[in-house]
C-alpha cells in the first residue's frame, strides 16, 4: 500500500482513471514488484528481524511480529517505485493508446 503513495507523487498517474491505473499497475508496475531478487530481498528480511524477536514475550512479541512480516515489504516497495518512477512515467507516455482504450472500455461498461 506504500507504493501506491508513493505513485500518487507521479503526475502522470494522478490524470488516469481507476481502470486505467489498474492497467498500469498490472503491466508497468506489478512486474517490478514481483521480481525474484525482490522477492528474495522481502523473504530473507522476515527471519532477520523475527529470530531476535523471540526473545520477547506478550503483546510486544504481537507488535514485533505484526510489524516485522509486513513493514519491511512494504518499504521494500515503496521505494522500488520511487527507483523506477522515470520507467513508469515512460510507460504511461509510450502505451497512450492502450491505456486511452481501457478507459474508452471502462466508459462504455459504466454507461451500461
């Protein structure tokens, strides 16, 4: 959910609609996120700060583990966005035409 604050900072992104945001995410975005060294990254930070987590007990052991599995990828691609904001910006601009027809689409499935 980061990530998508940190699109909301791209100008581009903000003058889509819904459905055309959903298809960027889906074909410029996503792929970024999804990447197995990315995936790696997010797997191996899980464990690093878990194991020295055991050694709380109660509700602090909660927060750090609630904290600790959903923090780090969200950080992680939060700013993998920010690295690729210029490839994202490329995308919207050089794919125009299919993301103008999603929104044509999404028109005439609203209309309906």
């Amino acid at each position: 959910m980061l990530e998508l604050l940190a699109l909301r900072r791209i100008p581009e992104w903000l003058s889509l609609s819904k459905k055309q945001r959903a298809f960027v995410y889906e074909k410029a975005v996503h792929p970024r996120l999804i990447r197995w060294p990315v995936l790696l990254l997010k797997t191996a930070l899980i464990p690093c700060i878990l194991v020295p987590a055991c050694v709380l007990n109660g509700l602090l052991l909660f927060v750090v583990y609630f904290i600790g599995t959903l923090l780090p990828g969200e950080i992680i691609d939060s700013v993998l966005v920010k690295r690729h904001r210029q490839e994202i910006v490329d995308f919207i601009a050089s794919h125009q035409g299919e993301i103008q027809a999603v929104g044509r689409h999404a028109g005439e499935n609203e209309k309906a």
